[in-house]
C-alpha cells in the first residue's frame, strides 16, 4: 500500500499521528485476536461435548427403541427457540434462553404410562441438538470476526506501520537536506558579499 504524502511539515505532523493511532491500536487488536481465538477454540469444544452428550443419551434410551413405534409423533413440538445476546470480545454471540414446546393433551387412560417418559426424553434430545448447533453457529461467527482482526493486524504490522515510518523517514530526509542546502546557499551568498565588499573596499 503506497502512503500519498507531501514533503513539508503538515504532511509529517499528519503521518506521525496516523502512524500513533495504529502503534496504539495493535496491542489492543492483538489482544482482541487471541480472545477471539480462545473463544472459537471453546465453542468448538462445547459444541462436540453437547453432540457426544446427545449421542450418549441417545444409546442411554436405546432399549426404549421399540417402543418409539407406538409414540406419535406430532405429540411435542419445538414452537420456538429463545437466543439472548452475549458480547465475547466486543461480538456480538447468540445464548440458548429457552426452548418453547408444544404438547398435545393426551388421554392418559388410553395411552401408554410411558408417554409422559417418552416427552422428556425428546426434549432433553432436543435440548442437546439445538444447544450443539448455537454453539457451532457461534464458533464459526467468532472464527470469521478472528480471521478480520487477524488481517487487520497484518495490515497495521506489515504494511502501514512501516509505510508511514519509512514515508517520515523519507521527509524529514527531503526536510534536512533542503536545510543543509539553504545553510550552503546562505553561507555561498555570505562570502560572495564578503568577496565584493572587499573588492569595492580595494
């Protein structure tokens, strides 16, 4: 990235507070970076704990596998799903709050005892299933908000940074030897008074 920039003092004035408002911010996208990276690497781990946990229920209830064919189906289902909102690294992340059901009134002469087993049994299911998915869904939002910071630190580090030290360097340079040439101008000037006034004063 080329930095436009001017040889006089505004445009030097200018760079050195572009080039200080970036060495103040790494540090902090920095640390935002590696947040961010903790915090994916944790959905991530939530997200299998809950999948492994659905599955280890699921086997826990194997044994009740002939009697699902008797359950009907439309007996419990999610209406709704309740997400607040958590900041994790200045990120905005959903939060399971509640899970909204709908169960159809049974009549508990007619129907097996074992329905009102048969219902919480789905909703813990259901509860694992959806809790899984939050968490997925919040570790790739969390990797996706990494990987901008992550370029954004790149940039600051490998380009800017150095382009603007490098374009001060390059006017305070331009700045000193147009001094130095003023400085010899003035002193060629000097002596070249000097010289007539001694060949006036002959």
């Amino acid at each position: 990235m080329a930095i436009k920039f001017q040889y006089n003092k505004t445009s030097l004035t200018n760079l050195g507070k572009q080039l200080k408002v970036r060495q103040n911010a790494l540090p902090t996208l920095k640390n935002k970076e590696s947040a961010l990276r903790l915090s994916a690497i944790a959905a991530k781990a939530e997200s299998e704990k809950m999948l492994a946990e659905l599955e280890a229920t699921l086997e826990k209830y194997d044994y009740l596998a002939a009697l699902w064919n008797e359950f009907q189906p439309d007996l419990i289902t999610v209406t709704d799903v309740d997400l607040e909102t958590v900041k994790v690294a200045g990120i905005k992340t959903p939060r399971l709050k509640e899970i909204h059901y709908e169960i159809r009134p049974v009549n508990v002469f007619a129907s097996p005892a074992w329905y009102a087993d048969g219902v919480r049994i789905l909703k813990e299911l259901t509860r694992l299933g959806i809790e899984s998915e939050i968490f997925e869904y919040k570790r790739k939002l969390l990797d996706y908000q990494r990987k901008k910071t992550t370029q954004k630190v790149n940039l600051y580090e490998k380009v800017q940074i150095p382009g603007y030290q490098e374009a001060i360097r390059k006017i305070k340079r331009y700045m000193e030897d147009e001094e130095n040439l003023s400085k010899a101008a003035s002193k060629i000037v000097k002596t070249r008074h000097a010289a007539e006034e001694e060949e006036e004063a002959l």
